[in-house]
C-alpha cells in the first residue's frame, strides 16, 4: 500500500507542475505539443479546433482515432489532463453525445476547465477522480478512450474492473498505451523518474491481455505500434528497447 500511495503522490506531483508549465513529460528533450501531437498521427487541422493550451504534448497515441465514435455516444476519458482529446470526442459525438474526463490531478482538472470555457462545447465536463476509483455510474458509458496513462497506474487491474463497471453492455474500451516488450533492468523498474514518464510502470502485452480477460472484457486486441520508437528513444534511457506504444481495444459483452 505504501509504494502504491508513493506513486500516486509522485504522478501527482509531476502531472501537476507538467500542468504549471514548470516540467515536461518525459525525457530530457521537450518538443512542442503541436510536433508530439503530429508525430502520434493527429491530423494537422485538428489541431486548429481545440484551445492550444489543451494539448500538453503528453500522449503516445490517438485514442479518438481508434475509437470509431458517433453521434450520441457518451464517452470517458481516463486521465483526461488538459482536455484535448476530450474536446476532439465531443466534437465527434455531436450536441446529443457526452464526454466526461477524469483526471486525479487537481492543476489538470483546473486547465481542463479553463479550456472548456474558451470552446462553445457544452457536452463535455471534467471530474477530479482517481481512474481506479471513477467518480462515474454503473453501465453508463458507450466508449472509453485513454492516453498514455493507465501504465501510470499502480493498481492496473482495479482500473480495468472499474472501467468495465461503468460501460454499458456492449460497449468498448479504445486507448493509447505504453507496454513492454522486454524487461526493464531493475535500476529502471525502481526508478520514480522513469515510473513518472511512463516507462518503468509499463505492463507486457500479455499482462494487458489477462488483466482485460479478468476483468470481464471480450474481442481484447493489443496492437503495437513499432513507429512509436521515433519518439520513444527522446525519452532517453535506451527506453525504445524495452517498451513501445500500442493500440489497445476490448469491449464488455
């Protein structure tokens, strides 16, 4: 319980001053948002559409583009951060449709709602919450979206139990995620600094896939994205050897 209380407060802290604008995500480099955003395949004039203060460069995929939403559909956003990709569903869903982002950092929630008030959007509202305790109702929601933050988790079964709580029957889950592909020595795995940006938490394939099976979901599909090691090693650390970005989808029967 400790280590894991350890990690949540350290997550907290970077996440909160990445918020400030007092720290990048990961890596000694800090490319800008709008480089990051076009690197994990956000189409350029998409950018143009959400406030610029919402995209903090800190993905490793695009969850809205794997997600295949319509109009109407409820969406969730775990560790929503500043809103972009919140602000990009709700677009996508239309006036009938909602999108509700959870994020545990109080600076995020605060950026998030700042954002919100600089779009006409009304179908999206942030909560502060942890994603392994989601201040959302049973089988309320029709898709689940994430980027880049369930591999922050120190409790990564309970965030899928929870995420399969709240979705409706038949509905899925689409997010972006860092996993590993080899071991991490243990000089990384004990590293906070690497927990922090996304590495030293990150889960192997199999162990995403046995996770979602325990939780209850079905038609679980893990997909890598070998591309992702461009951006991966200005991380540092060799870390494009032992973990890569990867689409992954499952759905609740």
């Amino acid at each position: 319980m400790e280590r894991k209380e350890e990690i949540r407060k350290a997550v907290r802290a970077r996440y909160g001053a990445v918020a400030k604008g007092n720290s990048s995500c990961c890596g000694d480099t800090n490319p800008s948002p709008n480089v990051v955003a076009l690197q994990l395949g956000y189409p350029e004039d998409i950018l143009l559409q959400v406030p610029s203060d919402a995209n903090l460069g800190l993905g490793c995929g695009n969850p809205v583009a794997i997600a295949s939403l319509k109009p109407g559909e409820t969406v969730l956003d775990l560790g929503s951060g500043a809103g972009f990709d919140c602000f990009l569903a709700a677009q996508q869903v239309g006036d009938s449709g909602f999108v509700i982002g959870v994020d545990m950092t109080p600076e995020m929630i605060g950026k998030a709602r700042e954002n919100a008030r600089k779009t006409a959007l009304a179908n999206v509202e942030f909560r502060l919450g942890e994603i392994e305790h989601l201040p959302v109702a049973d089988s309320t929601v029709d898709v689940i979206i994430s980027n880049c933050v369930i591999n922050l988790s120190p409790d990564k079964p309970q965030v899928f139990k929870e995420a399969y709580r709240v979705l409706k029957p038949g509905a899925r889950l689409a997010i972006s995620d860092i996993v590993r592909k080899a071991e991490l020595p243990e000089a990384m795995r004990s590293d906070m600094s690497l927990y922090t940006s996304c590495a030293a938490g990150a889960s192997s394939i199999d162990e995403v896939r046995n996770m979602l099976t325990a939780a209850g979901f079905i038609g679980v599909r893990i997909s890598p994205n070998e591309a992702s090691k461009a951006f991966i090693r200005e991380w540092g650390e060799n870390l494009e050897r032992y973990i890569v970005s990867a689409s992954i989808e499952a759905v609740k029967p």
